[in-house]
C-alpha cells in the first residue's frame, strides 16, 4: 500500500533517537520549572488565520467540520498555547509542550517539535531564560556543534515606518528582505525617494556574522538611539551567553519576522554538520493582543526531528539469545534477572542469519547460576 | 569541505562560464569536464543541473550557491536567499499569438510552461483563462489550435517570429540571478564571502 505525499513510518532507531531526544528534554524543563501544556490536535482554522496570528489557511491540512466550519491539524503550538494560557491561572509563567504539528508545504507533513513558552516575564530574564534552555538542552543531548542565531524585529520594521508605503508594498519589501533579494529591497525603498533608507536596507541585507557586526552597525547609526537600544540589547544577551560559555553566537540584523505575530528578538539555532535548523523561537508579545491581554511572551520551539536525525546511533547493549524449549522456557525466564541492561531474547531454535552476540543454552545457564550459589 | 555551487545546464551554463572567466576565475575544468555532472576545481565544487534542479539542490543544501534563470525562481518560487541579478540571461515573459488573432469571447486558452506565472499574470489583470501545461515548443500550441495564445519566455523572438507568431504583450524581466541555501550562507560565511563579493558587481544593483 501507497502512503501520501509527506507521510511515512517510523521504525527502529529513529523512534528510539526520537524518545530519547523528548525524554531528555522533558528532564531538563522539568528542572528548570516548566509546566506542561497539550493542546489539542483539531482546532479552528481561524485561531490560526485570524489578522494577529496571519498564517496562511493554504499550508494547514484542514476540512470542514458540520456545521461548515474549517477546522485544521495544529499547524503551530505557540498561538494555539496563547489561546489555551489566557484562561490559565496567571501564577505560573513558564510552560513546555511536546508533539506534532502539521503543514502541507514542507517535506514531511507532520514534524515533531518540543518547546517552551515564557508569559508574563520580564523581556531580557524570558529571553536568556529560553536561550540558557536551549544551551542546555543540547548540552545533554551531547550536541554541541551548533550555532545561534540572534536577530530583531524593531530594525527592519523602524526603518519601513519611515518609508509610509502602503500595506502591499511593506509585504513585498518584507519578502524581499526575508529572501535577501538586494536588488528588489533597493527598488522598492529608493521609489519613496528615500534614498538613504534604501542605502541602509540593502546594506542592512549583508549585516550577519559575529559579534563585530553589532560593534560596526553601532557606530553607523550612533545617531539613530532607538536602534543601538536594540544592537545594546543583542549585544547584553551575547555577552550572558559568552559568560556562559556560549561562543558559537552570530546575528543577523537584516532579519525580519516571518510570521506578523513575532515583534522583538528572534532566535534561531543551526547544526553545523548539517546546516538543519534546531530550533528557532522569539519574542511575540503581539500575539496576546487578540486577547485583549498586555503580556510578554517569548519561547522558542525545537525539531525533534532534526535533532533525532542529528543524534548517534544509541549505545549498543549486548544481545543475549537464551536457547529453550517448551519445557524450560519458565526457567529461561527466570534467567533474565541475571542479565539485567542486557538485551535477552529467548528462543526455542536458533534463526539463521541471526545477530546476538552471545548463545547461551539454557542448562548452561541455570549450572552456572546453580554454581554461583 | 569546498563550497558547492550548482550551475543550469545549457544555455545559462556557456553564459556563467564567459562571466566567470572574465572575474580572472580559472575555468578549463569547467569546460573541458565532458558529460561530467560534477566538476571539483581547486576551490569549488561545481554540479550542473536543469535549472529547477539547481533551486532544489540549494532549497535543500546539496549545494551552498546556485546560478539559475529569474524565471525559474518566478515559477517555482523556492525557499532559498534570492541574493542578486547576474549581467548575463536577460530574458522576459511575453504573451504571443499567431498574426491577427482575434481573441475569442469565452475564457481564453493559454498554453505555456510557466503555469505558475501565467495563473499569477492573468490573476493581476482579473481575467480568467484556461492554462495548459506544455513541457516545450509551446509555439506550436496556437499553430495546431491546442490553444488561443502562449506565456513563454522571450530572448531575441527569433523562435516565435519564425513560427509566425507575435507578442501581445510583455512583462516581468528577468536576467541570471545568484542564489543561497539559507543556512549556508550563515554557517559558510567566510568560505562563501569571496565568491559572492566577486559575483556581485556593485551597481548591478541599481
């Protein structure tokens, strides 16, 4: 039988990379006072679609319910957690979810994820509160070749305010932005006449790498105060991560938000063996806002998949095949008390092409136990 | 491990070489590489693909850097940095039919490869056509009355000339373009910064 386009089994080490994988994570939030939260799989498409959240009904696997309502497959746990935390007891800040969420533009229609979502908290403690997670979290998973991104929003978006373009035109600018496409940022800013805006915008495209950069683009706008406020703030957190530790941090001020809901810090972490995205994450007070709700909130949300993927072939423990027969298979039984962390098979013949790395009959065994006693 | 760049095959391909060779960049394993699909050079690693190939190379990190056709991009619309225009492919869209045409009164029917184009081109003017996918010689779909008219790209408009048709109308221009898988262009940054600044000539831009 055929399987849809996205859709496929999972066996074997993969699933146990993946346990792994969500078993350490749940260790290491549950330590740092992480709740745990589950919404549910099938919710309304326009929770997701609505003017503050903004994704777009086409990527979400969806129908329509009974009563004509489009109803979808949990495309995203952050906005479907803010509409669950509202009614949550205001006391506890900080919360984690683990599970599956569902598009049908990328590869696989279903993807893994595992994340963490702070409310309620002040905006630099939330910030280094996810990062120091995610430090962790990779630490104990024993990855530790990956880099972290930084960016912001307030960069970007301070400089369209100053071009007053009109909503399609910021969309496409935006776009331009996100695909790094000099060319088309520089049409459409140097049309308003701005020209020097347009000059920072394609310039603003080639503002990633190290540290430095934050250092050089400080000293470019020293007159602009409201964006070295934000190179200052990127800069406290790289300096906590470094104090940690943490070296492997570069920035990219020409990012911008993909989603309309993100305002403020964005993060995202890459695998350097691989060049996969492991996790990404922000700040989106905004998306509160359809709520009536004034509440900051930031988290950031990892690919189990990628990071199963990423992860070594699981410690090998012996496998330890007890040779029976219907008449001592009770006895064969008994026996693997002694073989505790050992993988033990019992069989009544021994299969052709087999791969334990030990045979043991079982009279051999219950001698040499009969011997040890 | 070298930077890959993945360049189209064909016609794109003898155009990158020229340019590539005039940025002093030795080029004779590129030439003379035979039916060779993938070509190591002292500081490249080069694979030659068609061009919706080399978008799928790059979306997916196969290759670092990719040389491909505006229209291709256009069309398949993937998910990689679309860094900046090259001095060499310039082509543009047009719509084409035979000599005289007169359009009929129900929906059109356009034939053209760029499905994705066309559907976007008519959606803007608010017109509904029907569109049929053709994988070439799209000329010949109003000569043999598959279709009212074409969307194909147009060079020099010697093909559809000397198959009696003309253009109605043109737009969107396109010229080569430089693109980036988008963790590459992070995580190689240095490897990848020399290239690059050599590809991008300023005032290209403008």
């Amino acid at each position: 039988m055929f399987l849809p386009a996205g859709s496929q089994d999972q066996i074997g080490q993969k699933l146990d990379n993946q346990a792994k994988v969500n078993q350490i994570f749940r260790k290491v939030v549950r330590n740092r006072n992480f709740k745990a939260i589950e919404t549910p799989v099938i919710e309304y498409a326009n929770t997701f679609t609505n003017e503050h959240v903004g994704m777009e009904l086409r990527t979400m696997l969806k129908w329509f319910n009974r009563e004509g309502e489009i109803e979808v497959l949990r495309p995203d746990w952050t906005t479907a957690i803010a509409r669950a935390l509202v009614k949550q007891h205001p006391a506890q800040l900080k919360w984690f979810y683990q599970g599956s969420v569902f598009r049908n533009d990328k590869d696989g229609t279903e993807s893994r994820q595992a994340g963490i979502e702070i409310i309620r908290t002040d905006v630099f403690l939330g910030e280094l509160e996810s990062l120091f997670t995610a430090v962790t979290y990779l630490k104990a998973l024993n990855s530790d070749d990956y880099l972290i991104e930084l960016g912001h929003t307030g960069i970007f978006e301070a400089l369209l305010e100053t071009l007053e373009l009109a909503d399609s035109e910021e969309e496409t600018l935006r776009q331009a932005m996100y695909d790094k496409r000099k060319d088309l940022v520089y049409q459409i800013a140097s049309k308003t006449g701005q020209e020097k805006i347009a000059e920072q915008l394609t310039t603003l495209i080639n503002a990633y790498g190290g540290k430095e950069i934050l250092t050089e683009y400080r000293e470019l706008w020293s007159n602009q105060p409201q964006l070295v406020e934000i190179l200052d703030h990127l800069n406290k957190l790289i300096d906590a991560m470094e104090a940690l530790g943490v070296e492997n941090v570069i920035v990219d001020l020409g990012k911008v938000k993909e989603l309309p809901y993100y305002s403020g810090t964005m993060f995202r972490g890459y695998l350097q063996q691989n060049g996969q995205t492991c996790f990404s994450g922000g700040c989106y007070d905004k998306l509160y806002e359809q709520f009536n709700e004034n509440i900051s909130a930031v988290g950031l949300a990892f690919d189990v998949d990628v990071l199963a993927e990423s992860m070594n072939a699981t410690e090998q423990k012996e496998r330890i095949c007890i040779l029976a027969t219907e008449e001592t298979h009770v006895q064969a039984e008994q026996l693997r008390e002694d073989f505790e962390d050992k993988i033990v098979d019992i069989q009544y013949q021994l299969p052709d092409n087999h791969h334990y790395d030990r045979i043991i009959p079982v009279e051999d065994a219950t001698k040499e136990k009969a011997v040890d006693k | 491990m070298k930077p890959c760049i993945a360049l189209t095959k064909g016609r794109l391909e003898k155009q990158f070489l020229d340019f590539f060779a005039s940025l002093s960049f030795d080029i004779d394993p590129l030439v003379n590489k035979g039916r060779k699909l993938r070509v190591e050079t002292d500081d490249f690693q080069f694979i030659f693909a068609k061009g919706p190939d080399v978008t799928t190379y790059v979306e997916h990190g196969i290759a670092d850097l990719g040389i491909v056709g505006g229209d291709i991009l256009a069309e398949f619309q993937p998910d990689v940095y679309d860094l900046f225009p090259l001095p060499f492919g310039q082509c543009h869209m047009a719509v084409a039919t035979e000599a005289g045409k007169v359009w009929p009164d129900q929906k059109k029917k356009i034939a053209s490869k760029y499905t994705g184009i066309t559907k976007e081109f008519f959606r803007n003017k608010g017109e509904s056509v029907e569109i049929i996918k053709l994988e070439g010689s799209v000329e010949l779909a109003p000569i043999l009355g598959l279709a009212d008219g074409i969307v194909d790209i147009v060079e020099t408009g010697t093909t559809l000339k000397e198959n009696g048709l003309v253009v109605q109308e043109e737009f969107l221009y396109f010229s080569a373009r430089c693109i980036a898988n988008r963790s590459s262009l992070k995580i190689k940054r240095k490897q990848l910064a020399p290239i690059i600044e050599a590809l991008q000539q300023e005032g290209a831009l403008r």
